[in-house]
C-alpha cells in the first residue's frame, strides 16, 4: 500500500517538478532571423598529406608453395633445451621413501598419518 500511494504520488509530481524546472531556468532565446553567420569568403587551402608508397609483398616463391600443409623445419626441436640457457634438471630426483625419522607408528594416535 506504501509502495503504491508513493507511486501514484510521483507520477502526479513529476510533471509539476518539470513545469517549474522550466519556468526557473534562463530561457535560451534564438538569434534574430536578419543577423546572418559570419561567413568568410575564402576557405583555407587544404593541407597537403604526404603520400606514402605502396609497399606489395612479393610473390611466394616455388618452395614456398611446393611445402604447402608440411610442418616447418625445425618444428620437431624443442624451443627451449637444457644447456641452451636452461638447468639440466629443475629439481634433484626425488629418492622413494618417507623421510629419515619418521614412520606411520611413530605418528600420534588420531592423527590423518597414523596407521
């Protein structure tokens, strides 16, 4: 019920709100129909736009079109190989095993390691 009188409230206000926006605010009058623009009486020159050269690529050559759908050369090379600015390995091999002391007896009793 709230929800609805505010409704219809706004309604019935909004165009009275408008109306009296409108008769506050300065009005913008338009320029007499006598007064013409100020027009000069020659334009600018245009400015000349360096034109720049057409650039065509070649046409492909024989091999290029002969190797058409076959891999590239190389492709079958790895991009980045140890020894070419790489460490051999990234991290030391890892031994099987738990770690030296510890055992599943060892662990507390209710503890996830404990067996």
């Amino acid at each position: 019920m709230l929800y609805r009188n505010f409704a219809i409230a706004t309604l019935l206000a909004a165009p009275l709100i408008v109306m009296a926006t409108q008769a506050l605010l300065p009005k913008h009058e338009p320029a007499p129909q006598g007064q013409s623009a100020i027009i000069a009486d020659v334009p600018p020159p245009p400015v000349p736009v360096p034109v720049a050269p057409v650039v065509t690529p070649g046409a492909p050559t024989v091999d290029a079109a002969s190797s058409f759908g076959q891999p590239m050369a190389g492709a079958d090379q790895p991009a980045l190989a140890p020894g070419a600015g790489l460490p051999d390995t990234s991290a030391p091999p890892i031994s099987g095993g738990m770690a030296p002391g510890f055992s599943p007896q060892d662990a507390p009793a209710g503890s996830p390691n404990a067996e």
